[in-house]
C-alpha cells in the first residue's frame, strides 16, 4: 500500500482530479469531520458531489470518520487561528493545543490495523488521506501521515 495527502485549498476542480488520477489513486479516505465546504468555489469537495465524481472515475470513497477531529479540537485551533489573526486557508502550522488533543483523544485511540485490514480488503493499493488545508502541516492529516510514517514505517506522498 502507498499513502498519499491531499487538500483543496488553492487548487481548481481539475487539478484537484488530475492529481488523483496521475497517482493512480484507488481509494479516496476522507477525515473531515465535516464533508462540506462553504461557497462555490470548492463546492466540488462536498460530499455528494465528490462522491459521484470519484464513483466516475473508479475510485472508491471511504469515510474515516474517527480520524476527524471532534468539535471542541477544532475549537482549540479556531482560537489560536483568532490569536494569530490568521485564517483557516492562510494556516501553515497546527497549533500546539490541536496537536496534542488530536493525538491523545483520536491518534492514541484509532485501530490502525482495522484500518489496513480494510483496505486490503478493498484491495487499495494507493490511498489518499484528504481534508481541505492546502499544507499537511496545518492540517491534522499531516498527523494521521506522521503516525502511518513512523509507528508503520509507510512512505507517504504529500499532492
């Protein structure tokens, strides 16, 4: 199995597929917390219409939601955000606080080998985590990679 990330922010509608298809992905993870996105702009993220998309060019959808952080973790990174004077699409780190929630009350407690099993059940070979930051770094898939690259040794591709 090979892992990548992937967000919206800052792509178009096709870059966005373009980049799912070069890579050959075959099994489209969502770790929202919420499968939405406000505006038009990325309103081709949004479940259903991602889900008819990806169902059109073969890619199967999968919806990890005990990866997504809960609400009150997001709450703690809104109010570093409101600190910082810095918006959600302008984030390019993680707070200290998410970090550290999000790792002891969803990362500690998550069975990855559940996980695996079921992808291989579904036969993935190429595996995409997907949320809506731009940078991995600012976003929590950039610590579900970190767990998958150094608890199992897994080489994961940043799109």
């Amino acid at each position: 199995m090979e892992f990548f990330t992937i967000g919206v922010y800052n792509t178009t509608e096709n870059e966005f597929f373009d980049k799912l298809l070069k890579n050959k992905i075959d099994i489209f993870c969502d770790i929202r917390q919420r499968r939405g996105v406000r505006g038009s702009k990325y309103a081709f993220v949004n479940s259903n219409r991602l889900q008819e998309k990806l169902q059109a060019l073969n890619i199967n959808y999968s919806y990890v939601q005990n990866l997504a952080p809960t609400t009150e973790i997001r709450e703690t990174q809104n109010e570093i955000d409101l600190e910082k004077k810095e918006l959600k699409r302008e984030r390019l780190r993680l707070g200290n606080t998410f970090i550290l929630e999000y790792e002891n009350r969803i990362l500690n407690h998550f069975d990855f080998n559940l996980f695996f099993e079921n992808l291989e059940r579904n036969n993935a070979k190429k595996i995409v985590l997907f949320c809506v930051e731009e940078h991995p770094e600012a976003c929590h898939r950039s610590l579900v990679s970190d767990k998958l690259k150094n608890d199992y040794k897994l080489n994961i591709i940043h799109l």
